[in-house]
C-alpha cells in the first residue's frame, strides 16, 4: 500500500516539474514561432486558464506600439549615436522617422534647463508637413512659464525646420494623421 502511495507522488512530483519546465516564458513572440494542431495550448504566448497555478503571461510588446512615441535627448549616449545620423533617404520606416526627428531637435540656448523635459503631440499627414501645431502634454513642473514658453519655441522652431519630411508612399499612408509623441530631454550640463 505504502509503495503505490509512493509511487503516485513520484509521478505526481514529476508531472508537475515537467508542466512547470513546458510553461516557461518564449521570448520569441508568437509570430515569430512555429504553430501546429498538436501543441498543447493555444498559439499566442498570452492565455490564462483557472487550472493554471502561474500568472497569466501577457503578450510580448512589439517595438512601436499603436501610438508612436519617441525619446529625444539634447546629448545621446554613446550607445545611442548612432541612431541619431540622419537618413540619406526617402523615409521608409519608423525608425527612418524617429532619426530625422532626432536630428532636427536644437534645444534652446537662452533660459535652458538642465533636466528640462518637455512632451508634444502632433501627427504628419502624406505629404510629411503637421496637422496642427504640436500639442504640448507635459512639461517638467516647477519650471517658470518663460522657460517652458522657450523649450515649446524651440520645438515648434526645430520641427518646421525639417518640414516637409520626405515619407515614401507606404510611410507617408501608413502614418497619415496617427499621433505621434515625443519627449525632449535637455540632458547637457549647463553648469547652472
């Protein structure tokens, strides 16, 4: 009796390793990876069932989302640099977008901030010129208004420089009033 006991918490202890080795997170998302009728679960790395004792595993994020949001910063990371040359192109992707946007940027050099960010919303349409001015969304508080009111010129000032963008015909369809966000990052060292 006491052996059969043994015996069905092996299987069971060995059962439950082998579940929780067949559960682990894929890094790859799922269209990236193989699917067949035979799997155990469903296709997408994202399911939840009541007989699951882990968390649910959320779906892996793509690279840009639904909304486009872009980090620029006055002085890049040398691990960065590179992705602020700009393109000797017609734009044909988004990260062909985010590098001339990044290299239009000229932050102020009067009433600057060191640690000054600022955020703006705006979209293109085909023809690679604004829809509106940027929106502003947010800006570092306590900063006085003739500061924001410099950092939100220099914006307006730096993007009208680089307008018209040049989109291909599939970016320039593709991005056609979708809003775009961006964070300015004053990151010099002003010695203030």
């Amino acid at each position: 009796m006491w052996r059969a006991i043994l015996v069905i918490v092996l299987l069971a202890v060995s059962t439950a390793t082998a579940d929780a080795r067949r559960r682990q997170i894929n890094p790859i998302p799922f269209s990236h990876s193989p699917c067949s009728v035979l799997d155990v679960g469903p296709c997408t790395p994202s399911y939840c069932s009541v007989l699951d004792h882990g968390p649910c595993i959320p779906e892996i994020d793509y690279p840009y989302g639904e909304n486009l949001q872009l980090t620029i910063e006055s002085v890049p990371s040398d691990a960065d640099r590179a992705k602020y040359q700009r393109p000797d192109h017609d734009l044909d992707t988004i990260g062909d977008l985010f590098a001339e946007l990044r290299t239009c940027w000229s932050p102020p050099s009067d009433n600057a901030r060191t640690g000054m960010q600022m955020s703006v919303r705006f979209s293109f349409n085909r023809a690679g010129s604004l829809i509106g001015p940027p929106r502003l969304t947010f800006a570092t508080a306590s900063v006085p208004a003739d500061t924001r009111t410099t950092y939100l010129n220099a914006i307006k000032t730096s993007l009208n420089a680089c307008l018209p963008l040049k989109f291909t015909d599939g970016l320039g369809g593709a991005l056609a009033g979708r809003p775009i966000a961006i964070r300015y990052v004053d990151n010099r060292d002003l010695g203030k």
